[in-house]
C-alpha cells in the first residue's frame, strides 16, 4: 500500500483486497479507476504510507501557511522581517526558483509588499522587475523599496500619465491604468499589487496584464476572490497554467457549474475546502492576522504619498513652495524665527486647506480600493467642506457613509456611531477629529485614514484610539495620505515620528505639545 502525488492530487495505490481503506479515510474513486484526493487534511490520514512525492506535496501545503522561520533575509539596517514575513520569503524564493510563481495572499496589514522586497533580496538573478499597482500606491512602492531594497545598484523609476518614454531602470512602477499605453519589455520578475483588480478577464487592464512577459510572476492580494471563486481563475491560470488548465473543469469543480438557458454557469461556489488545499500545494501563501497577531504591534503607521495627478494638486503644492519660499526669507535671528514661525502657522493652515480639497478625488479612490479588502473603516479630516465632500463622493461609489461633524447635533452623535458600529450597510465612518475623535468607540473598524492632519500628536493619537479595544486582537493600520512635495507630508513624517518614539518610550502617552515649526519645515534653514 502506497499513497503517492500526481500534481496536487494525492493516489493511493494498493491491492483489492484494501480497497476500503482509503475509502474511509475520505478518498474518492475517480477514473480511470484509482482513490484519490486533493485534501490535505484526508491525506494525512493516511501519512504512514505516503512516498517522497507525497511528502514534498504535503510540505508545500504546509510552509505556505508557515508563521515562523529562520530563514535569514537581508535587509537594511534597522529593518527587521517578522517570522511569519520571513517564512513566507524563504517559501516564496524556493517556488519561484524551481519555476513556481507565487500567490502572495496574506491578510491585509501583513506586510506583502515588503516579503515581496525581501525576495527581490534573496534571489541574486533578479535584474529586472515591473511592479504593477493602484495610482495611489506607486510613490508608497518607491519609498519602501528605498528603504527595504539591499542592492544599491537597483534604479527605480515610475511611469506616470505624461511620461514619454519608460524608465531605463531595473525596477518599473506602473499603475493599471497607464498599463495600455506601452508595449512590455519582459522581465525577471512581474509583481502585480492588489491583483484582485484583474478578475474580469474581458476588461482592458486585465487583457494588458495577463499579457506581460515575465520569467517568474508574484501577484499580491489579501482578497483573491472577492465574491466568487470563479474570480480567482484569470489570476491562478496566468501564473499555473500547468495544474489550472481549462475553465471549464474549474468551473464545474469548484463554481458550481451547470448549465442553463445561457450556456455554462459558473457563478456558484463548490468544494471549497478542496479549492484551498490544492491553491496552498501549488501557488499560495496564506496566513491570517488571527494567526499571527502576537508578532504584531498595535498600530502600524503608514505616510501615503500621493501624485500631483490632477491642476488642483499640483497648485496646492506650488503653494506650498511658495511658502516655504516666503519662511526661508526671513533672518535666522529669534524676532525672525518668531515672524516665520506665525507665517506658517497662518499662511500654512490656508495652504494646508486647499491641499486637503486638492487630494480629494485621489482619497476617494483610496477609500473605494480599502473598502475592497475592509469590512469597515474609519476616516478623519478637519474642515468641515473637506469631509462634505469625501462624505458625497464615497457614497455616490455606492457605500453608505456615517459623518460626525462639529456641525452635528451632540444628541444626534450617539445614535451616528451606534449605526456604524452595528448596520452592515454603514462601512465608512467619515469624522472631524475634535467631535469624532475623542468618546467613541469605532472599533469595529481596522483602518484608519487620515484626509487631513492636526498640529498636536495627541489629537492625532486619540482619534486612533478609537478603533482600539481591549479585547481586540489585531493590528491598527493608520494611513496618512498627503501630496508628495506637500507641507503635510513633512508633518506627517514628523507626526509619525514622534507618535512612534512615544509608543515605545511612554507606553502610549498622548503628547498634547503642538509640533515645533523646525520639524515640519525640517529644511527651510538647511
């Protein structure tokens, strides 16, 4: 009696007379007559007779859902791999150089795209990548390959919507809409960033994607279906051709098929449990923050840099130079300093204002892409015209918005975060963080998203808190999104800063000292 692998698919062989042996087990007679099953759980009923192919078919089911490794990964000084980030490089290398391209599909919030950087790390023949993700996503790309990447001779460049020529780097950074525009160079390594965006195979961005020529492929998501399985299959076809062959036996096994007036349906959902295992034994890597919470801090801070996309953004941050301009004018004496520092206070919260409205259509779009992977979030602002207008916009995308503002009728608040917090139909709570920011309880709710800043690290560090629970056990993910070149993304990286060492030093102590002027406008005197 043997249990041996053929691709995914566990056989058992052996004589007649044993033949109800893999039948209790859970094994399943297929044709052209042998017991055979794709679970590993039923399998492992039967390890005492597995052979090496049926060993190593079990070990790639189990390292891709690995939470702890010693596997050594370089990285910069300073940068630490978790042991769950540093399994999923070690499992994620090993695929890729026998020629397995990889499903990277860790809950949100677990770090792919630094695993993904980690791999670009480990394996040396790595010369050329191109990185596809969402427009608000390219700058935060670059940033952390700046700060991950070990190569120094690895060049970065990013494709934007006037660029003429593409970049002659090592690594490509492109968003899905701009993917049209050019004829792809193949590569050693294609990542595509929240990959779930391709699953119609018929639209254009899909049709362009799948068509690039890479020699090893990394596709990233925390929701490889959103919906139904039948989502998942442009993604797994392009990266295993091999074990996912024909839509039509995905389709029958796994959504459901049958056939009705239209022709084939595959709109259903079927075997799912078996669809898991085999993903796990071919291309995926998953694990859950429930798994891995304990490596985990409780919040991870995130400075979202967008693009000067848009006339209004690319204003606002001319203002912004201006001004800066105007600071840097003024004698380095103390009357000086002094006269500077109310000029950016002054001059700066207008500015400031103008790049909050300026940022709006891309914040929408940042909204709209977390709502793909959250159940809910939480966002925050100042001006009361800025939230307005995020409150009209996300709920003309079609997801119903609960706003607190100072406007809002302090008998009125209570009942707001109730419904947020127990209607389904609720999942964006948009607040100002004076009146929303302090009492409430919105920890239903993972991700917070700051739209606009405030000056004192404490205003920012209470309305946080309003996603924290004692009995919560998973990570805050706080992102600040702000226009690249902008006054607010020097505040936010020095916001962050601060909150940070505040976080180890003093145990979560709200600071309530307005940021000095010196750490926002950090180069005015340099």
């Amino acid at each position: 009696m043997i249990v041996t692998a053929h691709g995914a698919t566990y056989v058992w062989q052996g004589s007649f007379d044993e033949r109800a042996i893999p039948e209790q087990a859970g094994f399943e007679w297929c044709e052209p007559g042998s017991w055979q099953t794709q679970r590993h759980g039923i399998a492992a009923k039967m390890s005492a007779y597995f052979d090496p192919s049926a060993r190593a078919l079990a070990d790639r089911a189990i390292e891709s859902a690995a939470i702890g490794s010693d596997f050594e990964v370089p990285t910069n000084r300073g940068n630490v791999f978790l042991p769950y980030q540093r399994a999923g490089v070690s499992t994620l290398a090993s695929r890729l150089t026998r020629g397995i391209n990889g499903l990277l599909a860790d809950e949100m919030r677990l770090g792919k795209s630094i695993q993904t950087i980690g791999v670009i790390n480990v394996l040396h023949d790595i010369f050329s990548v191109i990185i596809v993700c969402p427009a608000t996503l390219k700058l935060d790309w670059k940033a952390k390959l700046e700060l991950w990447l070990t190569t120094p001779s690895m060049t970065v460049g990013i494709v934007w919507p006037d660029t003429t020529e593409l970049p002659k780097t090592n690594i490509i950074i492109v968003n899905y809409d701009l993917l049209h525009r050019w004829v792809w160079p193949g590569v050693d390594l294609l990542v595509v960033d929240e990959a779930h965006l391709c699953k119609n195979p018929k639209a254009r961005r899909t049709k362009k994607m799948l068509a690039m020529r890479a020699t090893h492929k990394l596709y990233l998501t925390g929701t490889p279906a959103l919906s139904r399985p039948m989502e998942l299959y442009p993604l797994i076809k392009s990266l295993d051709p091999k074990n996912w062959p024909t839509l039509g036996a995905f389709g029958v096994r796994y959504c459901g098929g049958f056939v009705d007036e239209r022709g084939w349906n595959f709109e259903g959902a079927s075997n799912l449990e078996e669809l898991h295992d085999r993903l796990r034994a071919t291309i995926m890597v998953r694990r859950l923050r429930s798994e891995v919470w304990k490596d985990l801090p409780l919040v991870r801070r995130e400075i979202i840099e967008l693009p000067l996309d848009g006339g209004p953004a690319r204003r606002a941050v001319k203002q912004d130079a201006e001004l800066q301009s105007e600071i840097k004018s003024y004698e380095d004496t103390v009357d000086g300093l002094r006269a500077g520092q109310r000029v950016a206070f002054e001059r700066g919260s207008l500015v400031r204002h103008e790049t909050a409205l300026a940022k709006i259509p891309q914040l929408v779009e940042a909204i709209v892409e977390a709502m793909e992977e959250e159940t809910k979030i939480v966002v925050f602002g100042w001006h009361v015209d800025v939230i307005q207008a995020l409150v009209t916009a996300v709920s003309e995308a079609g997801f119903g918005v609960c706003a607190i503002t100072g406007e809002t009728p302090v008998a009125d608040r209570m009942n707001i975060e109730n419904v947020f917090r127990t209607d389904d139909r609720y999942r964006v709570f948009i607040g100002n963080m004076a009146a929303a920011g302090v009492g409430m309880d919105l920890s239903v709710a993972s991700r917070v998203i700051f739209a606009e800043l405030d000056w004192v690290p404490g205003v920012i560090k209470q309305a946080e808190d309003r996603c924290q629970h004692p009995s919560k056990r998973d990570t805050i993910l706080v992102q600040h999104y702000v226009l690249d070149g902008s006054i607010d993304a020097n505040m936010a990286r020095a916001l962050v800063r601060k909150q940070d060492i505040l976080d180890r030093t003093l145990d979560g102590k709200v600071d309530d000292k307005p940021l000095d002027i010196s750490e926002v406008f950090c180069d005015i005197k340099a």
